[in-house]
C-alpha cells in the first residue's frame, strides 16, 4: 500500500491527438474552475496524476494529496528533496496518519543528524542545506497529529531546533525573537536581514494562516524578499506555531492588534527602514494581513498570498467531517465546528477594507482549492472603495494554480517579492552589487 505504480495509465490517443487532449482537459478544468473546497473533492482518476492545481498522489485521499503536493513543492525552496519525498510517500499507507508521522519523522531525523555531523566538519553549506530539509520534514510529521497529543508539541520543538540550527549559520545570522505581545504573553519569531549592505532594510512582516507557521515562512514567502534586500521578520500570530502550542492563545479577528505588536518591535530597530514596512499572509493570513493593514496606518504594503473575504462564507456548511476539523477547532479556540464557524462571522474584510490607503497585492491560484471566489470578491470590494490593489491569478501553464501556490511556491515568491520591491523602489541590478554574500 502506498507505493507509487510502476506505471500511469496515458488516455488513449494522448500521444497522437494531443490537441483532442487539450481540449477534454479544458471542459474539466472549467467545471473545477466552478467547484468551491475542491479540496475536499474525491477526482474520477483514481491514479496518481497530475491536475490543473498539481501532483495528486492519493487521488481518494484528497487531504493527504494536499499535503504531499505543499511538502513536494516546497523542496525547490529547500524543504526537501524530490527523491526524499516520493521515498517518504512509498513508505506511507493512504489515509493512515500514524504512518504519517512516522515516516516523515524518520526522514527529519536522518537530515538534522546529517546536518549536525557536516556542520563539525566544517561542511557548512551542506548542513544548512540538511537543517533546513529536516526543518520542513518535522513541519510534515507533526501536521495529522492531534492537538492534545503530546508528539505534536516535541515534534514541533525539533522542527524549530532545525530551522533555528539554518538560521544561525546564515549570514548575517537568523535572530530568534519573543516579541511582547499582550497580558505578559510573547509572539514566537525569527528575524533576518537581507544579505545586503549595512543600513536601515526596509522589512516584511511574514504570516502563515489557519495551519502554516514561521517555519514554513522561508519557502513561501521570505526567501523571496531577502533574495530582493528586503529584511524579514516571521511571526507566529495568535492560533498559530509556538503562541497556539504554548501559551493556547486562539486566533482572533482584529489581527491588527498581533501585527501592531510586530511594528511596535521593528521600529526599536536601527537596522529596519520605519517608512517601508509590509506584511504578507498566507491562506487564512491573507485576511490576517489585509484586516492589519486597513486598521494599521504604520504598514506600507500589503499582501494577500491567497485571498479570504470571509471565513463564514468558506465554513458556514462545515462540521466534524471537515479535513481539518480538529485544527480549525483548536485555532479558534472552541470545541465543536459550530461554535468554530459562528466565531468565523467575525473574520470578515467587509466594512474593513475601505480603510486601506496601502498599495495591495492579492496572489492567488487560478485553481485554489478552495475556489477563486474569495479573490474576486475581494478584489471588487477595494476596488470599488478605491484601494489601490492588484489582483493576479496563476493559470495552470504557468503552474503556481493551487492554494499559495503550494505546486510551485518559487513563482509565487518571484511575483510577491518584485511586486514588493517595485512598491519599495529597490533597484535590483544595484543591488546586486552591493551583496555581501548573495542569498541563493
């Protein structure tokens, strides 16, 4: 079980008509182009293959397909390797969570091990490359746990001894951060300046969403900015990474509150340009960031990576059969996905947005599996109000078509970090010149 097939079944005429192919695969892709939570959609094509919005390893496990296809994508940013994730994946019994864990525990283990015994001899580069594979592998092991059970929280301590052991060794180093947050609480972060020349960085505040952390920032959003002399700070909010794990601080609506928190730390820095702050989130966190920065006049940017006009209107028909039931439960604090969805009416741009005076960007999939909806509606309302806001959809030829472009994170990094660094007046090519050691 679990084990890829030898072979894919080709559609019959495939090679001799590939025009005819073209054009069934379009009548399908429209009909999905319809489909709202396609995620929680079983595909006719019960063999690994590849869809509009990626890789479908176990088509009648769509959320474990998910996963795999983020885990997958995220090796071109480092977080693996190809051939490490197919092994983990042939070694996986479809739907079961144990193995799960089990398997992409043993692969984090033997990187971070690996990565410990490069760095003693010297082999630095190779280190930083293990750490930061073992890093989105403990992300991997920990995801199907349990909120209760007790190898999520030891699970995620190794995945952050990982990324902290990649960040250390970069240079200038990785700082890790405990940012005051409210009623003697901290907000769990890492902080890392651009490879560039001294002098006030202009720095994006890096979110995840209902299920992505500060870890998994690198691969989806961070690498990208410093990449363009653009500092990173990224946090995990409340009902997120660390500050849900250990201090239980659920999610909550007026995430300007968490985010002003993070301005109020940047702006202590002597390294951090005040006048070009920005935020980005990811998924949920793309409510999270533009919710920020309509209520937040400090920021001077904003992205949605994925976009989310109401939470209710995506969960107002879900219960405990939902994928991720037990996660949504745990973030928002509540017990039952009822509550979870009447607390989600809150979690809306409308009313909101109109207050944005920041140039705004929304990613978004031309096939995210959780419908394209949410961008456009969202996009229309700021329009209307008169933000000044860009909306870009990824197609399936250029890939980057799924949920934050989970399928192929580096196109999504390139256009949110060019557009932020156009905002920000970088000139690239003068930049380049003035690296200290270029981040690749």
């Amino acid at each position: 079980m679990g084990r890829l097939p030898a072979y894919a079944t080709m559609p019959r005429g495939a090679a001799a008509e590939p025009g005819a192919r073209r054009r069934t695969m379009g009548s399908q892709d429209d009909q999905l182009l319809r489909v709202d939570n396609l995620i929680e959609t079983i595909t006719e094509n019960r063999l690994p293959h590849y869809e509009p919005y990626g890789w479908h390893h176990w088509p009648e496990h769509p959320w474990f397909s998910y996963q795999f296809r983020r885990g997958l994508g995220e090796t071109q940013e480092g977080g693996g390797t190809v051939s490490e994730c197919f092994l983990v994946a042939s070694r996986i019994v479809p739907g079961d969570t144990e193995s799960w864990h089990r398997e992409w525990l043993a692969v984090a283990e033997r990187n971070f091990r690996r990565g410990l015994e490069e760095e003693r001899r010297g082999h630095v580069q190779t280190a930083m490359n293990c750490f930061l594979r073992a890093a989105d592998y403990y992300r991997q092991a920990e995801f199907f746990l349990a909120p209760d059970d007790p190898r999520r929280l030891d699970t995620f301590t190794r995945m952050e001894r990982a990324s902290q052991a990649f960040l250390r060794l970069l240079e200038p180093p990785g700082e890790v951060l405990e940012i005051p947050y409210l009623d003697g609480a901290t907000l769990f972060a890492y902080f890392v300046r651009a490879p560039f020349a001294e002098g006030r960085q202009p720095c994006l505040i890096s979110m995840g969403g209902l299920d992505s952390i500060k870890d998994e920032m690198w691969f989806m959003q961070a690498h990208g900015a410093l990449q363009r002399g653009i500092a990173v700070l990224m946090v995990d909010g409340p009902g997120q990474g660390g500050t849900l794990r250990r201090h239980g601080i659920p999610t909550r609506p007026d995430y300007e509150v968490p985010v002003g928190k993070c301005v109020d730390y940047l702006l202590t820095r002597p390294d951090v340009d005040p006048a070009r702050i920005a935020v980005c989130g990811s998924s949920l966190g793309g409510y999270y960031a533009a919710r920020a920065a309509a209520m937040e006049p400090r920021l001077a940017a904003c992205i949605s990576h994925g976009a989310v006009w109401s939470i209710y209107e995506l969960w107002k028909d879900a219960d405990e059969r939902h994928g991720l039931a037990a996660h949504i439960t745990w973030v928002f604090g509540v017990r039952t996905m009822k509550e979870a969805v009447e607390r989600a009416r809150a979690f809306t741009l409308e009313g909101v947005l109109e207050r944005m005076r920041c140039p705004y960007l929304i990613l978004h999939g031309g096939y995210d599996v959780l419908g394209m909806s949410q961008a456009t509606k969202t996009y229309e309302y700021a329009k209307a109000k008169g933000v000044n806001v860009t909306l870009r959809f990824l197609t399936p030829e250029e890939t980057g078509a799924e949920h934050c472009q989970h399928d192929n994170p580096t196109i999504g990094q390139e256009i949110m970090a060019d557009w932020l660094a156009d905002v920000f007046g970088i000139d690239q090519r003068a930049l380049r010149r003035r690296a200290r050691q270029p981040l690749v």
